[in-house]
C-alpha cells in the first residue's frame, strides 16, 4: 500500500523494466464536450463508479475496463496506459490536478496511448495484475495511484505510482520512444512479467490427512508476537495499518492458551489506537492507518473494510474485558457508520474521502480559537484541551489533531475530578464539535455499494449484538443482509459485486462469495432461520462450480464465466481484509460443520494442507493470521452448541455474550431440518446440548452450566 509521499524517481533502468509492470485495462475515450459546463467529457461519463466519475471530464481521453477499450488498443496498436485507485486516495487526486488534468500532458497521453482508469475496489482482479507487475519490479511495496504500461494484448511492461508532472512526462515520452525503436525489448519483457504473473500464486498440493496439532503453532505464534510493538501496539514501526485479522488470531490464542502476552498484544494495540488521531474522537470511526507509530497522525480517508472489521474486534476483546472505552468505539463507530455510509435501502457505502476542500484533514482538524469559541467554558476548555492534546501552536501541521495520551480515568484523577463527571462533560462537547463541524465542507462520499465490504459490516453488527445485546444492531444486520438478498445475489446463487444508484455492472469475485457466505451464516447463529445457511450453501456450491481449480483444490479469485485476464490469479495472503482463500476456507469449514457436510470440510482442509509449508516458513507468519484461525479449527475442532426450545432465543443470546471463539451455535424453538438437532426437543423445556465432532455431553438448561462445559 501507498502509505508515504510516493518516490518521484523514474526507476526506468532496462534492469528495473525487467521484471515489473502493472496493467490492467480500463478503456477511456474523450471527447470535447457542448456542455458550457465542462470543456471535455470522456468515456467515463457513463460509469457508476465515484472515482472514475471523478475524471469524466479530464481532457485524457480515458476509458473504462472492458472488451471494447482493450480491442481498441489491437486494433490501434497503441500501448495501454492503466491507471488504477479509488475515490478516497489522496495521492489519486494529486496526480489527476497535476498531470490527467492538463492539457499538454492529456495531448501525450491521448496521441500515444489508450488510458484506461480502474476502480481498484470495482475491479480487484485488474488492480491485482498490475499491483503484482509492480511489485515484482521493485521489490517493494506499490500503491495508489498505480500506473501501469501494458502492450496491446494487456502484458504490462512497467508500472509505478505517484509521479510529479515533470517526472510522468519523461516516463511517457521514455515509453513512447521505446515502443517505436525498440518493441521487441518491451515484447521481452512482458513475456518475463507475465511469466512470473502466471506462476506467482503456485504452492504444492499439500496432503489434506496430515495432522493439524496445537504443538505446531507453538514457533509460529511465538514469530507472530515479534512484530507486535508492545509498547505502542500494532506491528512495529511506521506507518501503522490496523490489520485486525491479526489480533483476531491472537485474542483466540490467548482464549485456548491463557497465556498473557496474547491479550498483552491485543489490548496495547486496542487501547492505543481508541486514544490516537487514527480515531475519530469528535464524529466515531478509524482512519485507514496513521503515518507514524504512535496511531496519532491518521492518513485521513476512512473506509468501510477497516471499520467493520474494526467494529468486530473491540466487540470480541469487549466479550473478554468489559472495558468501556472498547464499548465507546463501538457504539460511535457504529454511529458514524448510520449517520455516513448507510444508505435508506440498507446498503452500505464505500468510503469517504481523505480531502476536503483540496487539502487532506482539512474536515477535521482544529485551532485551540475555534474549540474555545464552540465550548464557551475556560474550566471546561480547559480540561478539554489538555486532555485531548489541543494547542496553541497546533500538534500537527498548525493545527490541531484531536487525541490523547493519558486514560480519562487518569486525567481525572490529575485534575482531582470524577471520570463520570468528565466523561459526561467531554461527551458534550464532542456533541457540540460535531455539530460544528458538520457545517464544513465535506469530505467526498464515494457511495457505491460493495457486496464482500457489505459483508464484513454486517458481521460487524452482529458481533456488536452479541456483545452489547442492542436489538438495534441485530436489526441493521438483518435489514443489510436482505438487502444483500434483493439487489446482489441473483436466481441461480451468482452475485454481483457493486451497486449504485440502481444499477450494478460486476460479476462478484471470490470474496464476495466467501464474505457472505460467512454473514449469511452469522445471520443464522443469531435468528436461528434455516434460510440462511441455504443461501451460504447456495453461494458455497455456486463457487465451487464456477471458482475452483480442481488440479490445486484452491479458488481463482475470478469466475470462469468471467472474460480472463493475461493471469487467473489465487488470492493467498492475508492482508487489510483477509484473503478471499482463507476466508472461504473458513466458510466452507463451519458450513460444513453445520450442514453434516463432509465435502465443505475435505476441502477446507485440503486448502490449509496446501498452505500449511507456506504460513511456518514465514518469516512474517502475521500475513497468513486468517489461514492460521482455520488451522486452529483443524488441531482443535470447535464446539456445537445446540440450544432447542421455547427459551432457544434467549438463552443463546445470553451464551453468545461471552467470547467463545471455539463454538458455533445452532438451534430454535423447534428441531428444523439441521442433523445436529435431531432428537433433541423435548416438550416445554429448553435444553443446551455442548457437542464436538457429533458428540455431545449432558444436556443442561442454564447458560453457566453451559459455559463451563465450554471451558474445560
């Protein structure tokens, strides 16, 4: 990820061109516009997308990724020039002030090339080609803007990210002047790249028998815990990205081993991040990730994978310690995402943008001046401003990023106060900058709708029911969840993956498939309506008819009904959302647990088999913590929880309360259609029967006899 000012270096050495490029096509056409309104309107005018609607009117003649775009270039024989990000990059926008939107540049670019524009959360399968490309060029990370140079054919020569003006006009005429003199050397190295492309998701077919044993997670879990910076939180050093999956793992850890230094990981960074700038303090939810190592300084956009994802672990570590402030967060973050992403229907948007007005932050930050003024009180201003951090001067930039240092409780105690008392007072007048602060120009909403991001909240909300038992969350899922229903997932159990204003363009990709199958199911364990775990055996059939490659037993991340790209490419690491591999292997292990079907969990476990070499000789095992949940499954196979009877609904809530990482949960006022609640109803009572591998013990009627079945 593009998480520094981007190098303006060329890096355009034959060396560095050698193995790298990042393409993929989005075809854009412009055309001067009649409007008075604009002077130039491109293909792009008839997109959904936020951010490709963003340059319909630049003078580039941008197209979208499609067939017709990409025959163009054959036809024309011009190199394709692909430039991918998304409607809240800042960096995006940078370039397109600078570069797409001048004319002299769009007159190179137009002339020589065909510039296609990518919605990198439209069309993750593109963005991964040329991201790859890039990568393997420069042994780095890349990011976004991603700009790509591909032959005709789509086979990308050379990529890179953000470049100054003056630096993507050398890089332009470089490639135009290579293309004419010297086209077999870009031939030779497009066939290198793409080589390396076609290969680069390979990992042996491992033997689906092999034992699963909690001895051998002993090393890696010990090479997890030395990233982790235990004095800041997070992984060590900057810039710090959340990564929940992460803290997932270790928080199940700590729940299976008891050992301290887990939760010791999990609550240094939980604690850390609920006080830095990476926090909204004023309006609730998380910046994408903060550009020093002490979660102050936040790359501003927020986006709904981080938040949903975010929402679920304080939820869980909620479950474990009933710690306030990891109730605050989720009840504000919640907040922020019912008043700002959440459209009428029940969909939830994308994300919001970094900048406002031009500049990044602008929406919210403060001078000392302006949160005196909104509060009117010195004593409380005071407090306030100490607390939060708030100069005269400015902590960053001039202005002021709200954060603190100290817990409210110790800050109380310093200015002889009750926290209670604090708490209420500060609560107030985050009210009143909030109110303040909606009179700003607002940052930019990209509102399309996502169906896998869509899929991660509505697990959120359920987590946050579970917890906090707030019918209201369980609502919000339900509602999302049918909308879900109505607008994505279509009669023969294909998805889509966007929607906008009516209208979706997209067949889904993998995580859409395996993140629902996976909200699908959190559905069922909270309403405990058998027509849930249909649909996720519905989509879990429809993918492996459509997405699994039979010869490695793991899933293309595109459906083969899909145009293919110069690579099908797998999706194995676990990154800012975790891998549409493990997260479909996951799905199809609980799945399987609860349908009795055998087939779900053959492969799961062949899937972990063939990645099992792979995650212990990490060096950086923290890439592979959604891989290593299943694993732990697999050494450890969780518990079936059975509640059956007029009090099902209740005493199940009252189960799923506690953090019980180890347990699915099945049953209803009466036995359905599930094989593991056969026989297991008897008349006027309400029973919870604590089963493992089809095994169950005594049945019992409280919850606390329950939980201690659970725990030892």
């Amino acid at each position: 990820m593009n998480y520094r000012r981007p190098t303006a270096s060329l890096g355009l050495s034959l060396s560095a061109l050698f193995v790298a490029c990042l393409l993929m096509f989005y075809s854009c056409k412009a055309q001067e516009a009649s409007s008075s309104e604009h002077a130039y309107t491109n293909e792009l005018i008839n997109e959904s997308s936020p951010y490709l609607l963003q340059h319909a009117h630049n003078p580039v003649n941008w197209h979208p990724w499609n067939e017709k775009s990409l025959q163009k270039a054959k036809d024309q024989d011009k190199m394709l020039l692909i430039s991918v990000g998304y409607a809240a990059c800042h960096w995006c926008h940078v370039m397109e002030h600078e570069s797409f939107e001048d004319t002299a540049v769009a007159r190179i670019m137009n002339e020589h090339f065909i510039p296609i524009k990518v919605d990198r959360e439209e069309r993750p399968d593109v963005d991964d080609i040329y991201i790859t490309a890039c990568q393997m060029s420069t042994g780095k990370n890349c990011g976004w803007p991603l700009n790509a140079f591909a032959l005709p054919d789509g086979r990308p020569v050379w990529a890179g990210t953000y470049f100054p003006k003056k630096n993507w006009v050398e890089i332009l005429e470089y490639f135009v002047k290579l293309y004419d003199e010297d086209r077999e050397k870009l031939d030779e190295y497009a066939a290198k790249i793409t080589d390396g492309l076609q290969g680069i998701d390979d990992v042996p077919v491992g033997d689906k028998n092999q034992a699963f044993q909690n001895e051998n997670l002993v090393k890696i879990n010990k090479d997890f815990l030395k990233s982790i910076d235990f004095k800041r939180g997070g992984q060590s050093g900057a810039p710090k990205f959340p990564k929940p999956s992460n803290y997932e793992y270790l928080l199940e850890q700590f729940f299976r081993t008891g050992e301290a230094k887990y939760w010791e990981a999990v609550e240094i960074t939980l604690d850390n991040m609920a006080k830095g700038g990476i926090y909204d303090h004023v309006g609730g939810g998380f910046a994408r990730y903060s550009t020093d190592a002490n979660w102050k300084v936040p790359h501003f956009e927020k986006m709904l994978y981080d938040n949903s994802q975010l929402v679920s672990i304080y939820a869980k570590a909620y479950q474990v310690e009933q710690n306030q402030r990891y109730k605050d967060v989720i009840e504000e973050t919640l907040s922020f995402v019912a008043r700002e992403l959440t459209d009428e229907s029940g969909g939830f948007y994308s994300s919001l943008d970094a900048d406002s007005e031009g500049e990044e932050g602008k929406f919210y930050v403060w001078t000392k001046s302006e949160i005196d003024e909104i509060i009117g009180d010195q004593q409380k201003s005071e407090w306030f401003c100490d607390f939060y951090q708030i100069t005269d001067r400015g902590n960053w930039e001039h202005k002021n990023i709200i954060y603190h240092v100290k817990s409210l409780e110790e800050f109380a105690a310093s200015v002889d106060q009750e926290a209670a008392n604090l708490r209420k007072i500060f609560n107030d007048i985050k009210a009143s900058l909030l109110k303040a602060r909606a009179g700003r120009v607002r940052p930019g909403l990209d509102d399309k709708v996502l169906t896998s991001w869509n899929a991660l909240m509505l697990q959120a909300y359920v987590h946050a029911f579970k917890a906090l038992g707030d019918q209201n969350y369980l609502d919000v899922a339900m509602k999302n969840g049918q909308f879900l229903v109505e607008n994505m997932l279509q009669s023969d159990a294909r998805l889509n993956r966007n929607f906008k204003d009516g209208k979706s363009s997209i067949n889904g990709f993998l995580d859409d498939y395996a993140l629902s199958i996976q909200a699908f199911m959190a559905l069922y364990e909270v309403t405990f309506d058998e027509v849930w775990l249909e649909r996720s055996e519905d989509l879990a059939n429809y993918a492996i008819d459509h997405f699994l490659d039979t010869t490695t037993y793991l899933f293309n991340y595109t459906s083969d009904l899909d145009p293919p790209l110069i690579a099908r490419k797998k999706e194995l690491g676990d990154g800012a959302i975790p891998s549409s591999n493990s997260s479909m292997a996951r799905a199809l292990f609980a799945l399987g647990t609860y349908l009795y079907e055998e087939e779900y969990q053959d492969l799961a476990r062949q899937m972990m088999a063939n990645l099992t070499s792979t995650v212990e000789d990490s060096e950086q095992p923290s890439f592979y913590s959604n891989w290593l949940q299943l694993y732990q499954s697999l050494a450890a196979p969780p518990y079936e929880v059975a509640v059956v009877g007029p009090n099902a609904k209740q005493l199940s809530q009252e189960l799923m309360s506690a953090y019980l990482p180890n347990s699915l949960f099945l049953g209803g006022t009466a036995e359905g259609s599930l094989e593991l609640l056969k026989d297991k109803l008897v008349e006027g009572e309400t029973y919870i029967y604590v089963c493992q591998n089809k095994v169950c013990r005594f049945p019992v009627q409280t919850a606390a006899e329950a939980l201690e079945q659970l725990q030892n």
